[in-house]
C-alpha cells in the first residue's frame, strides 16, 4: 500500500519511476524535487483538488511554451491526496536571483498570448486573488485567462537568463492586464526605487502583447492594489493558520515596497509606462503643443532674445555678462548635488527648461493670460529659490530662480510682470537667470532635470518652451540618446532585423571602415551601399551644393538630370539609352515590372530559384529568397525558364541572396534566348552587381555575354543617398505610353542626380572598376587556399561557402570581434558574404584573409 505522502513511493507506484526526492516549499500542496535516470521532475500531492482540471488543462494548452512545466504523466488520485508529475524547469527563484526585467515582461507576455484563446467550462470560476475585487472599472479592458501569481517565488530564472513560470493553481479569467500588474508588483521587491525598476518589465511585455492605453492607465494603480490585496490576504490567512511561515515569505519585502512607493506620483508611472510602450507619455502633449503653434505670446523678458548668445552649458556654468540663452534637452555635468541623484543611484542630469540669463531684478512677463497656482520658496542650493507656477487652462508655466519677494498671486493677463529676477542669494545659488518650463502636467516634484534615460518622457510632459519664446533658429539641444536598443524595439516594427548576437551601434563611416559608439573601427564587407565609400567627400559636397540651391522634381526642367540620364545611358551597350528615375531598386524592379507588362501584353513571369528583387508587394511575388511567389514561376537554378507566354524574366546575372552564386558559362544568354523566343523581356536587376564592383565589366550581365531588354539599378548608384533608375530600349519605353502619366515625386530630382554624377566621376577618376577586379582576384586567390566548401564570385562580389549555417554564424561573429564585419546568406544561410565598398585597400583585403584564417 502507497504511504500516505512518500514521494519515492508514489512516483515509483504511480509513474514507473526510481527517483530521489527532496521536499519542495508551498502554501497549500506538498511538493517535491525527483530525479529519475538523469531526468528531474515536480512531484505535487494535493489534498483540495477542486481546480486541478482547469489547471491541467491550461498546462495541456501551453505545452509547447518552453517557460512553462509540462505534465509529465496522468493526475491520479490516491489515499485522499490528487498526484501530478510535471517537467522540472531550470533555474533559482526571482526572490533568490533576480533576472532581467525585461525577459520577464516577455515571458508572461508569450504565456498571456499562447492562453489569449484557451476555453474552459470552469474558467470564469470566482476567485479570491482575482484582481478585479479590489480594482473597480476593468470591464473595458481585453479579458482572458492569465496565470495571476507570478510572484517572486513563482518566478524561475535559469543560468542563461532565459525565465520560467511555474505554479498555475490560481490562473483566472480576467483582466489581461493585470498579471502584468502581479508580475510588476513582486518585481519591485528589493528595489530602491520601484516605480521606475518595472519599466522595462513592461517595456518588454508590450513587445510580445501590445498594451492599450487603456490598460497602461490603470497597470500601475493594479501593481500597489495587488500589493496591498497580499497583505491584507497574510494577514487574514495567517490569523487562520498560524502555523504556515510560507503565508508570510513575501511580506517583508512587499512593506517595504509599499514604503517606497508612499511619495510616488501615479501619474509619473503611468506616463513611464506609457512611455516605455513607445506611446506619446502624456495623453495632453500633442494638444498642448498645436495650441502653442497657434497661439502669440508675449516676451517672458526685456530684451533681444532672438539675437542673444546662445550658451554651452554642458560642463560648466560660467559667469554670464548680460543678456544670454541657455539650451532645452541639454545634457549638463554641473548637477551634482545630492538632490539630483534617484534613489537606484543614477543621475538627473538633463536639462528640461530654458534659462533667459540678464542682471537680478529684470522683469519677468506672463507670456499668457492664467492663474497662479504654486508660489514657493525652494531655497536650499541648487534648487529653484523663488518658484512661480502660472496655469494657462490645459498647460502650466514654471518660472524659476525669482527673488521670492516679487511673486505675483492670483490672475495673470498677458505682458503683466509676473517676478523679478533673483540674486545667486535667493534663487539657488545660480547666475541670475529665469528658467522657464512648460508643463503639460504638474507631475512629481517639478523637477527641471531629467534622467537620460527619461527624456523621451519629460520632452513630452515639458515641451520645448521656445513653442512660446518663438526664437527663429531655436534652442533645443536634443541631447545624446542612451536607449537606443530598448526604444528602437517599441518604436519601430520589431519585423526589421538587427546583425549580431550583440548589435553594433555604429555612428560614423569612412572609406571602407564604420566606426562605433565607442570609436571602435571596423572593416566593412557587407555594404555595397556605400559603393565609392562612406561619405566619399565628392559625393557629399555634390549633394550638399545642389541641396542649397534647389530640389524640385522632374516636372520642371532641370539640367542635372538630363546629364545624368546621358551619362548612365552611356555606360551601358545599345539599345539601351532610356532611364527612369525612382528611389530603390525595389521601386525599380516595380517599374520594370509595370514596363514588362505595358510591352508585352501579358503578366506571367519567369525568376530564378532563391532569386530576390524587392521588398514591394510586386516584388516579393518575385522573390523566392522571401516566400514562394504567387505570380511568377520559379526556374531551378540553370533550367530555362519554362512559360507559355512570359511577360518577361527577371535575373541576376550574379545571384546574391542564393549566396553569390555565378551562373554556368552560357546560361543566360541561353535563357534569354527561350524567353525572347517565347515573346518575353529580358530583365537584368544589377542592384547589387552593378556599377564596376564585377572588375572585368561595368555590368555583371556583360559577364553572361548578354544585353537584356531592360536593367534594374539601385543600391549603389547613390552611395547611400536614396536612389533607383530602370534603364530600356526605346521600343520598350515607348510602350509605356499609354495615356497614363508616369510621375514619381522624387526620382529624378536634382539633389539626386547630382549625387549619381558625383558617384559616376568617382568610379571614373579613381579607376574603381579595375580596383575592384585587381582586389576580388587579390582576395579570391587567398580563399581559395583555405579550408572552405568553395570561393567563388567575380570582383569584389564573392562569396565564401562554409560546411554549414552554424559555422558560419560562428565565423560571422568571430570576425566581428576581430573587428570585420561579414553578413551571411544562401539558401542554408552557410555563404560568408563579401562585397564591401570599392575602396577597399589591399591591406584591408590581407588583414580579412588573415582574421578568416585564424577563425576558421
């Protein structure tokens, strides 16, 4: 017969298994550690097992969620007692080992959207931590089921961070958001300054599950009710059953955190969390500032404030002789007193106002009619001395550094004097000057200096006050970003791609070689962009001299474009000598498309395999690199293409995406043949081959000894500056009239063409065609002597095939930090990639040849 509560019997008896077992904490069950053949389980004996069902079946439905435990065999009854065995998770609980924020925020996200369509006939059953019995006015809010204890003791992290979810006895039906509110609660324990420690928890959240505004305006009144609801419920639990020390394993943590939170503005946390979920941090801004667009305010100060020195106040606060401007947004080292530091121990160091520096007792005016509503005398050093808050109906002004005798009280009209400018006596210790802020809420202390990291925030609950002053060149110094990784993932589509396991945050190019945030330089394979090279000085000076003159479009007349289009057509052989001018190759490969169709007639197209053309919805119906096209046929790589009556076929003459693949001598021109045959076009989309980076011609396609019917331009035509061009014959052009004008807004304009001669007479005066023929043979010859599947390519657009994706994932990263940067690509993603700019030097090619070697 089983024993009561021996695990090693039970698992033995009931699941087959020879374990060992160690005792596990809980508030209600018994649980315990097995191990078992190198394999380790959760062993649960439950005594009340009344909503076991709807738990198994919310671990059945998650059970290809890799945070979550699986049942690992049948829930049994036995002696009184209901038994399950569950999946061990890795890992050391949050209370012991705190993780990182953000990851949990992900983790209960993919927990929350893989329940978002679980069902269950006892799902909606009441429940006494649901946090709707403590919040009112959740009914509006997405509802589902969610796990709803993530405590910290719920919480698992593991070695490589990566966190699990573990406990699913109290999950419910309500609210989604709040087991956010939970997880956010238990999180803030430990931490000196809990309101801004969860925001990335719910910055990461909001990455997986997108949250509502609505949602974020009541997640942090949830994160304090669900604290408070734990005290009051271990108060009355532990009263019940005084024998159970688990009851009260978070409550000296979750006072503290109540303590911490007591002089915390809800308001502020609810704008951080909206923040941090890329939305506008405060709901009013956007009103507030197209009002102030429309509106004409008075001078805030005597004096030419339009015309006055504009001061750098980073480093230090000097003596200031008269009138004189001190920046918004500046980042400023001069706060270093106590005050200014946040109790997680970072410092507010970003200046959020403008200061108008002139002689102590200068007259301050009401830019606006409004009321006084704070007049305040902060005169402990460093701060505001005298402080004067105006409302001005949905906004306020703050004016600081007065002498606070010359407050005015009650109702303001514009122009009236408001203050006089205090002394370094009476105003905090400062020159004599006004800071000036604008408030679209009275948050927190009225803090004028932000963190960093909170600027996003503060631009937007204190808007630039020249929206007032209206000083023509302006004065916001829009100080350098600090979360950069963290905000691009909320503010733009996470779809877009980072390189590296650890991004590079690359702020500067030259030549062949980018350079870091830390000045760290890097040789550069991959960009075919920057053809001639990272601001090549010709083709800046060529863009920004036309750019100070005039760009309109090609409506108009203009003498840049017209020497553009001849000098372009001159490169290629007859009859190709008609351009359009668009902004991408991928708009290219559209118009070539649209020019195929106006030919010939029809709109079946040939592409070859793994070929890619474009990100347009035209073009990724070309692109079997992306997806299987649903209007072209795919052409195994050296077939020829087989279509009763193709519109046209489109080809690389060096294919990039399938991994620098080099088509047999006599493919193309055979397949072009069968197309023409057939009575299709011929495309030749030299995005990425063209320009000279092939060496021995001008275009790729001269390698295949053909001329297509129609050439796709893009990538380094402009050396980075937005451009495209499709190149035809005349016959093909002239099929395109058919009554409907052909307009693009910007290709063709000045600026642009300029750039494109400029990058034309670069290839030209440097010789960079035979450069790049001379370092391709340079470089192949060095691959071609290693340990590699093959080397192959023409010029410098090669390509290295590796034994397989991992390795040559491994080499990509290996040489990054060796400081040379590869991208990889093929159909197995096991091809190292090498078409970097055109100048490229010789040493550059052997220090590649030589950090390949010793990764390899």
């Amino acid at each position: 017969m089983i024993s009561m509560t021996d695990p090693l019997q039970i698992a033995r008896d009931l699941y087959g298994l020879d374990a060992t077992a160690r005792p596990l904490p809980g508030e209600h069950d018994l649980n315990f550690a097995l191990t078992a053949d190198g394999t380790r389980y959760v062993l649960k004996l439950h005594a009340d097992a009344a909503d076991l069902a709807l738990e198994d079946a919310v671990l059945e439905h998650l059970r290809d969620e890799p945070a979550v435990p699986r049942l690992a065999g049948p829930t049994q009854a036995s002696n009184g007692y209901t038994v399950r065995l569950l999946s061990w998770l890795e890992g050391a609980a949050w209370a012991q080992a705190p993780g990182d924020m953000a990851e949990l925020g992900r983790t209960v996200a993919r927990v929350d959207r893989a329940l978002a369509g679980f069902t269950h006939p006892n799902m909606r059953r009441p429940h006494r931590w649901d946090l709707k019995n403590a919040v009112d006015g959740l009914d509006h809010l997405p509802h589902q089921v969610i796990h709803n204890d993530a405590n910290e003791h719920n919480i698992l992290v593991a070695p490589d961070g990566s966190i699990g979810l573990i406990d699913f006895g109290d999950v419910v039906y309500t609210a989604r958001v709040c087991g956010l509110a939970i997880a956010g609660a238990y999180a803030m324990h430990g931490c000196p300054d809990p309101a801004r420690a969860v925001v990335p928890l719910v910055r990461g959240y909001h990455e997986i599950a997108p949250l509502s505004a609505d949602e974020l305006a009541v997640l942090f009144d949830l994160m304090v009710a669900r604290l408070k609801m734990s005290v009051a419920m271990a108060d009355k639990q532990f009263a019940e059953r005084p024998d159970n020390d688990y009851l009260l394993v978070s409550q000296a943590g979750i006072k503290e955190v109540l303590r911490r939170l007591e002089g915390e503005d809800p308001v502020l946390a609810h704008f951080r969390f909206r923040d941090a979920c890329g939305y506008e941090a405060s709901p009013k801004a956007r009103a507030v500032r197209q009002r102030l667009l429309l509106t004409d305010a008075h001078p805030v100060m005597d004096g030419d404030l339009a015309n006055a020195p504009v001061l750098d106040l980073a480093a230090a606060m000097p003596p200031v002789d008269g009138l004189a401007i001190g920046r918004y947004d500046e980042q400023r080292a001069i706060y270093t007193a106590p005050e200014f530091q946040t109790p997680d121990g970072r410092w507010r160091t970003r200046h959020m106002a403008i200061d108008i520096f002139a002689p102590a007792g200068a007259p301050v005016y009401a830019p606006l009619d409004g009321v006084v509503e704070r007049r305040e005398n902060r005169n402990q050093l460093g701060d505001y001395g005298g402080l004067l808050v105006v409302r001005h109906g949905d906004f306020w002004t703050l004016h600081g550094h007065l002498d606070p005798e010359s407050l005015a009280e009650g109702e303001v009209k514009q122009g009236d004097v408001i203050a006089r400018l205090g002394t370094a006596e009476v105003n905090g210790g400062w020159e004599p000057h006004l800071h000036l802020q604008l408030f679209t809420d009275l948050v927190g202390n009225l803090d004028g200096v932000a963190l960093p990291e909170e600027a996003d925030l503060f631009r937007s609950v204190c808007p630039d006050p020249n929206l007032l002053l209206g000083l023509p060149n302006g004065v916001d110094a829009r100080g350098p970003r600090v979360d950069t990784p963290a905000r691009r993932r909320t503010v733009m589509s996470r779809a877009l791609s980072l390189a590296y396991d650890e991004p590079l945050h690359i702020v500067r190019g030259e030549g062949a070689h980018l350079y870091d945030a830390d000045g760290r330089a890097f040789l550069d394979l991959v960009n075919n962009v920057a053809h001639v090279g990272h601001c090549h000085p010709r083709v800046v000076a060529a863009g920004a001299a036309q750019m100070a003159v005039l760009n309109t479009n090609t409506r108009y007349l203009h003498g840049s474009v017209v020497d553009y289009a001849r000098r372009l057509a001159a490169t290629f052989p007859d009859p190709l000598q008609v351009c359009f001018f668009v902004n991408s190759g991928s708009e290219a490969n559209d118009l070539a498309l649209r020019l195929a169709y106006a030919h010939t007639g029809r709109d079946e197209v040939a592409v070859l395999d793994h070929a890619y053309h474009g990100h347009l919805t035209s073009t990724i119906g070309l692109s079997p690199y992306k997806a299987p096209p649903r209007h072209a046929s795919v052409t195994p790589l050296w077939e020829l293409p087989a279509v009763d009556r193709p519109a046209a076929f489109f080809a690389e003459p060096i294919l990039g995406c399938a991994g620098q693949v080099v088509p047999p001598p006599g493919y193309l021109r055979a397949a072009f043949e069968a197309v023409r045959a057939a009575g299709g076009l011929c495309v030749a989309d030299e995005v990425q081959t063209g320009f000279g980076r092939v060496g021995e011609h001008f275009w790729a396609f001269e390698l295949g000894g053909v001329v297509p019917d129609i050439v796709t331009l893009g990538k380094p035509i402009g050396n980075g500056h937005p451009l495209g061009a499709v190149v035809t014959t005349p016959e093909v052009a002239a099929s395109f009239l058919t009554g409907m004008e052909y307009f693009n807004t910007f290709g063709g304009n000045p600026v642009s063409a300029e750039i494109g001669l400029a990058v034309l007479d670069v290839i030209q005066d440097e010789r960079l065609q035979a450069h790049a023929r001379a370092m391709g043979a340079r470089l192949l010859d060095g691959l071609r002597g290693m340990d590699v599947v093959d080397a192959r390519g023409a010029g410098l657009f090669l390509g290295v095939e590796l034994s397989s994706r991992e390795e040559a994932a491994r080499v990509k990263e290996a040489l990054k930090a060796r400081g040379v940067l590869i991208s990889t690509d093929g159909p197995n993603e096991d091809v190292l990639k090498i078409k970097p700019p055109l100048a490229i030097s010789a040493d550059d090619c052997d220090r590649f040849l030589e950090a390949l070697c010793d990764v390899l």
